[in-house]
C-alpha cells in the first residue's frame, strides 16, 4: 500500500496538478534514474533472517513480494493518491480488480449494496452474478434521484456505489449529496471516477471514501495496458484494501505500472485538448438532423449541466448520442466512420467509437439497461486528441451513407 505521508519525493509538495503529475511518487533513485526504474522481480532478498522476520511483521519498512508491494508500482500509487488527495492507493492488474478489490474489502454475508443503475457491465455482473452468491443483495437506482435512493437503503446497507459521470449515459451524480446521504445511513460512499478521471473530478474532496479507476482508460490514456487502482480516503481503509487486494491476488505488474506511470504524466495536457474537441463534436452533433439527442456534460441540454460545472473542473472527452435511425443508424454508423476506430474502451488518444447495447453493456438484461436509459440506438464516442475537424469530417462522411 502507498501512503501520501511516506513520500521520500522532493518534489511531493508542489501544488500545482500537473507538476504533481509529472513528479508525485517519484523516488530518489540511488543511480540517478530521472524515471523511477522497472523492478521486475518477483520477490526482495532479505540481508538477514531478522530482516525477513521484521518486514513480515511491519516492524521495518521495505520490500518483501511483488504481489504484496513493489517499487514500481508504489510508484504509480502514491502518485495517484496524491492526485486524488487521498490517503494511500492499491493498483490492480484491471480496473475490474479494483472494483472486486473494493467491494470485497467493504461487503459482507447479509449486507446491501446500492449501485448506480447505468453501471459498467462487468461491475453490474460481479454484484449481480457473483456477490449475490455470497449473501450481497443489491438495489440498482438512478443515483440522480436522492429521494429514490433514500428510499432503499436499509440498516445493511455498507456501500452506496456511484459511477459518476456514468458509462454510457453521462449521467452525473451529486457526489457531496450522495456522500452526505450514505453517511447518514452507516454506509460508505464508492465512487468510480474512470470517466472523470483525476483531472476532471476528486470525489475525496467532496465527501467519498474510496475513489477508484480502471487506468486502462484516461489515466494511461494509450491503449496498451489494461490496470486499475483504488485510492482510500483514510489508513484504515487503504488496509482493508491492500488485505483485500493481497489475498486476492490481483496486483499490477511492475511493468504495467511503468508504461501507466509514464502515460498518466501527460493526463492535463491530453485531457485539455480532448475535452476541447469533445465540446466542438457535441455541439455539431446537437445541430444535425440525423441525430436524436446529444449526451455531453458541456452542452446546457444535458440534465445535470449545472452540477457538472461546480463538481467538475471540465467536461471531460466521453459523449454519448442518439440516432434518428435507431440501432440501424447507429450500426451503419459505426461500420462507415474512418477516423474514429470501432472498438470498446477509452479515454486513449485515439478516437474510439462503440454500441453499448450490443458490446460493453450487453450482460445487463435489456429491461435495467432500457430503465438506465442505455437506448439500443445509443453510440457511445470516446473523443482522442486528432485534430477536432478531422473527426467531424469523419462523421459527417459517415452521416451521407447512413441509407
Ligand atoms: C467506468 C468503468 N469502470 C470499470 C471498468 C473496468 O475496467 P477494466 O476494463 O480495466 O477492467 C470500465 C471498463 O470499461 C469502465 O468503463
């Protein structure tokens, strides 16, 4: 487990976010490595069986095993905390390692989950297929709708679970109230942060208890590594995380949280330019006859436009739309464009283009997507950092063979 307090980084205390992002973490390397190196080792030779003893023991601080600790990755750690203004941070080998990491950590036989209904697939599948296997039950709300999450929680509720804003729809939740109502009820707030990332949000400051991401997205941003990491607001709680994380088996590898380390550097400059060009494509889409409705948090059409701009330091690179056309439209849609590329993920710096119904949201049953407003028409569009006519250009080509 990291821990912000630990740093040995000379460069720990600038305040600025984007010095933080290029030197958060960064150990004084003994050989003078600008870059903290890959240690890729599975285990740390002890100089004697008393050290062994100590580090076992917590009496002594340093390196023992890689799926317990490693360098590199507590590299990326405790820079990632220290972005979120956290405590301490656990990595894992996916952002769903997180997810499982977190909320097997926090639940137990006999307690409630209350979860964003619009979830990610797979983290609606661990709740849905796996935790209730082992006694969890959940609620799936919409988590913009106070009074209607009031309404389910129970004395076993442990965990409120917010996606935020949530992948596809774009709905963005009231993190503070959602915090505030949580608290009031004896639960902890989660908040998955992967669409804002640390750039655009920081839901610790605003009352959350763990924070979490899957890195595969903005926070590496060139896809090419699959990771994930959850950030606690306390010590007590990045415990129970790293207990979970160790016993689970779900660590980052060294080498994965270099190339995530070395991405995640450029996170403000990617961000900026993506969510410029973000704002450009949604307004253009807005304005087409083609398209239905235009999901975008910087557009004043969106519902929750005016919570996003006091939660939210921008808009971020992640649009979702509709088309007159319905699914047909959509599909031709996706099958014509030529710039974007047709494929799940996101956050990278290239444009990326997908249909959730049928791809990243296909394991959620078709009436709770249609309740969470995951429409078959929906294209989800995850804006990368090309120029933004060139992309517009794309669609537009795209729109003259929709018949
Ligand atoms: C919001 C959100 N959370 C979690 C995940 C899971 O992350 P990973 O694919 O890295 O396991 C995803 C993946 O798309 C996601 O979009």
């Amino acid at each position: 487990m990291s821990s912000n307090s630990q740093q040995s980084n000379s460069h720990g205390n600038c305040k600025g976010f984007a010095s933080r992002l290029v030197h958060a973490g960064n150990q004084k390397d003994p050989l003078g490595s600008v870059v903290t190196p890959i240690y890729q080792c599975s285990t740390f030779a002890f100089e004697c069986a008393q050290q062994g003893a100590n580090r076992f023991a917590g009496t002594e601080e340093g390196y023992i095993y890689t799926r317990i600790a490693n360098p590199t990755t507590r590299a990326l750690e405790d820079c990632v905390a220290n972005l979120e203004e956290g405590c301490c941070a656990v990595a894992t080998s996916s952002g769903m390692g997180a997810v499982a990491t977190v909320l097997l950590a926090l639940l137990g036989k006999d307690q409630h989950i209350v979860c964003t209904g619009s979830v990610y697939g797979a983290t609606f599948g661990l709740i849905h297929k796996h935790l209730s296997r082992f006694g969890v039950s959940a609620d799936f709300v919409d988590t913009t709708d106070l009074p209607g999450m009031e309404a389910v929680m129970r004395p076993s509720t442990k965990v409120v679970y917010v996606e935020t804003p949530s992948n596809p729809t774009m709905q963005i939740t009231d993190i503070r109230a959602v915090a505030d109502l949580a608290h009031r009820h004896g639960a902890l707030l989660v908040v998955d942060s992967t669409f804002g990332s640390p750039y655009l949000q920081r839901p610790l400051t605003l009352g959350a208890d763990v924070v979490l991401h899957s890195v595969t997205k903005s926070i590496n941003g060139h896809a090419d590594v699959v990771g994930g990491i959850a950030v606690a607001r306390d010590l007590a709680l990045g415990k129970q995380l790293t207990d979970s994380m160790r016993h689970l088996g779900c660590n980052m590898d060294p080498h994965q949280a270099f190339l995530v380390h070395r991405g995640l550097k450029t996170l403000a400059l990617r961000m900026q330019r993506a969510q410029e060009s973000a704002l450009v494509i949604a307004q253009w889409l807005e304005a087409r006859p083609e398209v239905a409705w235009v999901r975008y948090p910087g557009l004043p059409s969106h519902p929750q436009h005016e919570l996003a701009k006091t939660q939210m330091s921008g808009f971020g690179a992640m649009l979702s739309f509709e088309m007159r056309g319905g699914l047909e439209a959509g599909r031709r849609l996706m099958d014509t464009v030529q710039l974007a590329t047709l494929a799940v993920s996101l956050g990278g710096v290239e444009t990326l283009i997908e249909h959730p119904a049928s791809m990243t949201h296909a394991g959620i049953p078709a009436d709770e997507r249609q309740k969470s407003g995951i429409t078959d028409g929906l294209v989800r569009y995850s804006v990368g950092i090309e120029d933004a006519q060139d992309l517009i250009n794309d669609l537009a080509q795209a729109f003259t063979k929709l018949d």
